[in-house]
C-alpha cells in the first residue's frame, strides 16, 4: 500500500474511533441522565407538599409532623434512581425524637418534576429551597441526611448557603468525574490498564456531550471542593464493603475539611449502615444533630 494510502487509512480510523468513542460517551451520559421514575401514594401520616424550583421545576414532597415536636426538622435525600419512598424508612428515628420530617423526591425523580438528573449543579438549589420551606413552616433548626446522590447534594448545597445546622452524608462521592469513571471501569470488564484509559475518554465524552446538548458542566460538580468551603458540621458515613462508591471517597472528603467526622461500617455495603449496624447508625446520626 502507498505511504499516502496508509495515512488515509490512518487517518480515517482514527476518526472513526473518535467518533465511536463519542457516541459511547453520549449514550453513558443520556442514561444517567435520564432515569426510571417510581411513583407511591403517601404513607400513614404523611402530607404531601410542593415547592417551585429555581428554574420553576415543581418539586414534590412527603412531610411528617413529630408527634411530639422539638421545634426542629430533618430533611431526608435519597439516591439514584430511588424515590422519597426510599428514604422515608429513615423518617421513625427522627419522628421518635421529635423532628418533623421532610422526604423530598429528587428532581427528574419520583413525583417531582424536571426531564434531568444533574448530581447537584440544580438538586443543590433544590435542597436550600426545601430548607427555607421549613424554616417558613416553623422550624427552628434543620437537620439533613443523604444517602449516596443525596449525600453528595447536600455537601455541594452546604457550600453553597449554610442553610441545614448539621449534615449526615452516607456514602456520598468526593468527585463526579472521577466516580463515573470508576464505575465505567467496572462496566468495561477489562483489564485495567485497558479499561483506565478507555474509561476515562468514555466520561470526558460524555460530559462534552452533556454540556453541548444539555449546557451541564459536569466539571462543577466536585463535593471534595465543596466540603473544603463550608462551616457547616459534616458526618460522613461509609460502609468498608461498598463496591459501588469505595470507602476512600469518604476519607478524601474528611481530609478536605478538618472539621468532618469520618464513620467507616465495618462490613456495610453501599447506603447499608443502617443495616448493618441499626442501634449505632441511629445513635451517631441523632448525637451529631443534637450536638450541633
């Protein structure tokens, strides 16, 4: 074949890669946009009430009031592709103790509204805006738990507006790029120093991909940034068994603020403290809101 040939050939398999390696990172990045909605009645109880976001999304809410109330409330976050009936078995703990309890469906999630899932560039705002909801409805100090995506919010809201008198984050990610590649790696099923690289290009597509269609800069959404710029107190929660987020973005996001008190779950997997240890997640969870 002619030198000149040869470099053709080059040059349009290269290209060809390129683009293979886009539509991947497209097709990634639509999916975890975009995910399955599960809709519940109320449980026993429970109020449902909404707000409007800050781009006007309507976000709907489930709200309990303790039966014998402190004059404070709890806020609790769940995860991907989960809903507000998730998180609402957290809401006993608290109504037991006093705290009115709000279980907000995420946005693109459940009963709220919105078409995207944006791991806290929007659900951030989402949360400070169920906060000042609260506080309008008479609470005197509001307290929040996270679980996974949830967790993340809530660090990345904090940063933001010291809105909440303390947070439990569960197994929140320190970085939204490098989790996604994380967990690209473990889709790809290679060996790794094919899957490191390969995985790696497929997110940093997927994130150019979200921010021409959709204007989402993905590069934002840090909570290790994020922690490292609040006051606000941070109990970090994190099984040693969690395969989905490892334990080590937990201790990244203790080390970046040196006031973040770091419970790892000897055998816990992901979001599963609370099972794995019921008795100890209750007891840490509700001493570091009463002590703050």
């Amino acid at each position: 074949m002619p030198p000149a040939k040869r470099v053709g050939v080059g040059a349009i398999t290269l290209l060809g890669g390129a683009l293979c390696l886009l539509a991947i990172g497209a097709g990634f990045c639509s999916a975890t946009l975009h995910v399955p909605r599960s809709i519940s009645p109320p449980p026993a109880g429970a109020t449902t009430v909404e707000i409007p976001a800050k781009d006007n999304v309507r976000l709907s809410a489930w709200f309990w009031h303790a039966p014998e109330p402190n004059g404070n409330c709890a806020i609790v976050l769940h995860g991907i592709a989960d809903s507000r009936l998730g998180s609402a078995g957290l809401a006993p703990m608290f109504l037991k103790r006093g705290y009115s309890v709000l279980a907000p469906d995420s946005r693109a999630h459940g009963a709220s509204g919105g078409s995207l899932v944006t791991y806290g560039l929007l659900e951030k705002y989402d949360a400070i805006g169920w906060a000042h909801w609260m506080k309008a409805a008479g609470c005197r100090k509001i307290y929040a738990l996270g679980e996974s995506l949830g967790a993340s919010i809530l660090i990345q809201a904090a940063a933001v507006e010291p809105a909440f008198s303390a947070i439990a984050a569960e197994c929140p990610y320190a970085d939204l790029q490098e989790i996604a590649e994380y967990r690209m790696r473990q889709m790809l099923r290679m060996r790794e120093f094919v899957a490191t690289p390969l995985a790696k290009l497929i997110v940093i597509s997927g994130m150019l991909y979200a921010d021409v269609a959709y204007g989402l800069d993905f590069r934002q959404v840090s909570p290790r940034q994020s922690i490292s710029r609040t006051s606000t107190p941070v109990l970090l929660i994190h099984g040693t068994k969690d395969i989905r987020t490892p334990p080590s973005h937990s201790i990244q996001l203790a080390a970046a603020n040196r006031g973040a008190v770091l419970w790892l779950v000897p055998d816990a997997g992901h979001t599963g403290a609370s099972t794995a240890d019921p008795l100890e997640f209750r007891r840490r969870v509700l001493d570091w809101f009463e002590t703050h």
